[in-house]
C-alpha cells in the first residue's frame, strides 16, 4: 500500500507492505525520525530496552509498536512473524513495513516494523520494579522456559534469547510470555541440538547480564542471584525439554504409564498429538516419544465447552471452578458441556458483569475472576467456613480492585522507559 506514482525528483516513494492496510497507516507522521515523534501521536506505555528506537503510536482506536530498523531486517522480521503467527506460537502480531520513509532535509530514514501492541502485557523491568517478590522471578523463569521450549518445538531458532525481547502477561498468578523481537530469528523444520544449545548459552549470557543490570538498580532481591536466576532458567528449559521430548521405557505389562506420560504433558500445559509405540525384539518393551506436541490444553477445552478464550493458567483455574461446580451441584453424571454452559451463564458472566466499567482496564475479566476466587478462598479461611461467591465479588471489587494499577494501558504521553544503569549500545 502507498501513494501511487514515482515521487518527486526521483526520491523513492513511501510503501506501506501489509496483509491487511489500514489507511490510517498514512497519516502517521513518516517522514519524521521516529525519536522526534510528537506527543501527540504517541501512547504512553511502558517499553522495554532496545538496541533500536520504538514508540508506541495511536492507530484507528488502537495502539501499535513502531520499530526503525533496516528494510531487509524490517521485511524478513515481518515474515518470520507472520509464519511464527501461523504456528499458533506466543509472539507479537506484525501489521506493516514501512520503506522509502524521507526526511525533511530529503535525506532517506530507516523503514519501520508495525506490530500490534499485546494488551495487558508488561516488559520485564516493570514487572520487576513492581515490589517484586522473589517467588516472581521463578515464575518469569518458568515462563521464558516454556516460551523457549515452544519455540523451539516448532523449529525457531531465536539467536538473541532474553527478557528484554520478551513480553509478559499475567496468568492467574503466573505470566505467560511472549515473543517481541524476532530480528535474528530463523524457522526451520526441525533445529539441531548445537542451535538449541546456542540459544541456551546466548540465553544464559543475555539474563545474568538483564539480572545484574536490575540488581545495579535495586530492583532485584538481596536474596535473589542474577547468575543462579539465568541458571535455573536453562534448568527448567532442560527439565520441560526432556519431559517433552525424551524416550521412555516400559515393560509390556505396564502401558498404563503410557496415559501416566501423557498426564504429565497435560499437567504441564502440553498436548500429545501422536504417540510411536515400538516394542523391541523380544517383545517386553515400549518405546514412547512425543511425536507433536503444543501448549495450550486447559485453554482448548475451555474454548471448547464455554467458548471463553483465555490463558493457559487462567483456564486451569476456570476449569478447577467449573468441575468444583459440578460437583457442588453432584452433576458428575451429567454431559460436560451442559454443565459448563450452566456454570458459565450463573457463575462466569454475573461475575464479570458485577465489574464496574470504570475498573475493567485494571487486568483481564479471566484474570479478575481468578483473583476474585483466591480472594474468597482467604476470606474462607479466615472465617472458618465456606463464604458465598456473592459476598467475596463485593469485598474484592471494595477492597482490593480499586487499588491496583490499569494493565490495560498507562495514561499520560511520557514514553521515557525505566532507568538502567548501563546503557551501553542501548537506546
């Protein structure tokens, strides 16, 4: 997309490449360098580090991140994340590349990445900042693992792993995380162990350094070691890995450890989508290999039976609600899917609908709900007895809604990310 016609004085014209165009891409103010974009224009939300210039931008009712950048990087990043898209794989959403952007004094500037800002998610230095505790840095860990693990399932090959080209979004209590950078990528059919492992060591080498730059800060637990955070990610990348993808064996009379395998991926948020039985020579074995894995099994049946889309963590929690509410109800004998369409209209929908809409940007309606069950779980506790749903809505949404910070968006135009102590080649 872009205006027709050669332009001016033989100046190569302004090409807006996207799928789907949106005409308001014009009117975005191209031919300024994109640190000199006015305030106007620009959303104030909070930015992680990049070795380029980003700015979030106001665009038909919504928020896009802009990355300068080369136009061969910019081009082949938008592809990979198209294809990443395509895989169902946990990344930001490209929308455009923009090339043959000129200055004012006619001198040609850098194209420009769009992507679709990912809604309630946060860089890794503001989840830190936010009196982290230090049970918030395993989780991030886990995270990034699974992340990684996902990723690499799927034959992407990241070649800069770190939290700073991550995104995180809060999932009942845990975050799940999110592919931002896709700069150095490269997809292939299936990565060999040396690329996996050189995304491991680059991984291991960019999160110390991230740990001790927030350390340095005084964002990090005295408690908490950068070294032994990076370490422990890789660990727990390795343990996920292994019970993704490693052998197992079993003797002839013991298949129910087969279901026991795929209880464990279930358990860890994986599906098994094809299994290779194998018995050796003389019969008395199993060999089991995950053949094609993804995550997302909570999600899926959630979808499924109620049609609510949410994250993984957040559908585990919904679907513990939803079997304690068939079993309240002794409806175990009943069709899954009727009772799940009983507990969403009674119990799921009334619940979001008692949030008020000036609270609604505060976090996600799953992420509220779940929060709002854990809020009566104490409640429960500290009375001794169970307290009626009805009554935990109205204390939380009293007592504890109000005084968290909107996830949705931060207003005001002051893009300036958070300190860092060495900036390096950083902008």
């Amino acid at each position: 997309m872009g205006p027709p016609g050669a332009a001016k004085g033989g100046a190569v014209p302004l090409d807006i490449s996207a799928a789907r165009p949106d005409p308001a891409l014009l009117d975005l103010p191209w031919s300024t360098p994109l640190e000199d974009w006015p305030a106007d224009r620009l959303a104030a939300l909070p930015r992680g580090i990049s070795r380029h210039v980003v700015r979030f931008a106001h665009l038909s009712g919504g928020i896009v991140a802009v990355k300068e950048i080369k136009a061969e990087l910019a081009r082949n990043e938008y592809h990979l994340l198209r294809q990443l898209r395509r895989l169902d794989l946990p990344c930001v959403e490209p929308l455009a590349v923009v090339t043959g952007r000129t200055g004012a004094d006619g001198q040609p500037l850098d194209a420009c990445l769009v992507t679709r800002h990912l809604q309630f998610s946060l860089p890794y230095r503001l989840v830190f900042s936010q009196n982290l505790r230090a049970d918030t840095a395993v989780r991030l860990a886990d995270a990034l693992a699974v992340l990684l693990a996902r990723l690499h399932l799927a034959g992407f090959f990241w070649g800069d792993v770190s939290l700073s080209n991550t995104l995180f979004r809060r999932d009942a209590g845990a975050f799940s995380a999110y592919l931002v950078d896709a700069e150095t990528g490269e997809l292939h059919d299936r990565l060999s162990t040396g690329q996996r492992e050189h995304d491991l060591d680059l991984a291991q080498t960019n999160i110390a350094g991230e740990m001790m730059d927030l350390a340095a800060a005084g964002y990090l637990p005295e408690e908490l070691d950068p070294i032994e955070i990076a370490h422990d990610i890789i660990e727990r990348y390795r343990g996920l890995w292994q019970e993704l993808t490693g052998d197992e064996w079993f003797d002839a009379g013991e298949r129910w450890r087969v279901d026991e395998r795929i209880r464990r991926l279930n358990a860890l948020g994986f599906d098994v989508d094809e299994l290779a039985i194998t018995t050796d020579l003389d019969g008395t074995h199993l060999r089991i290999e995950p053949k094609v894995v993804d995550a997302g099994h909570h999600s899926r049946r959630l979808l499924r039976l109620t049609g609510v889309d949410v994250e993984e963590n957040q559908a585990r929690r919904l679907l513990n609600d939803l079997d304690s509410y068939r079993a309240a109800m002794d409806r175990q004998g009943d069709d899954e899917a009727l009772v799940a369409h009983d507990w969403l209209t009674r119990v799921y929908e009334p619940t979001s609908r008692r949030i008020p809409p000036e609270l609604r940007a505060k976090l996600e309606p799953a992420e509220i709900f779940h929060e709002i069950l854990e809020h009566r779980w104490y409640m429960a506790e500290k009375v001794g007895h169970d307290v009626p749903i009805e009554d935990a809505i109205a204390d939380y949404l009293r007592e504890v809604l109000p005084s968290k910070p909107d996830e949705q968006s931060v207003l005001g135009t002051d893009t300036q990310m958070l300190p860092v102590v060495d900036k390096g080649e950083m902008r």
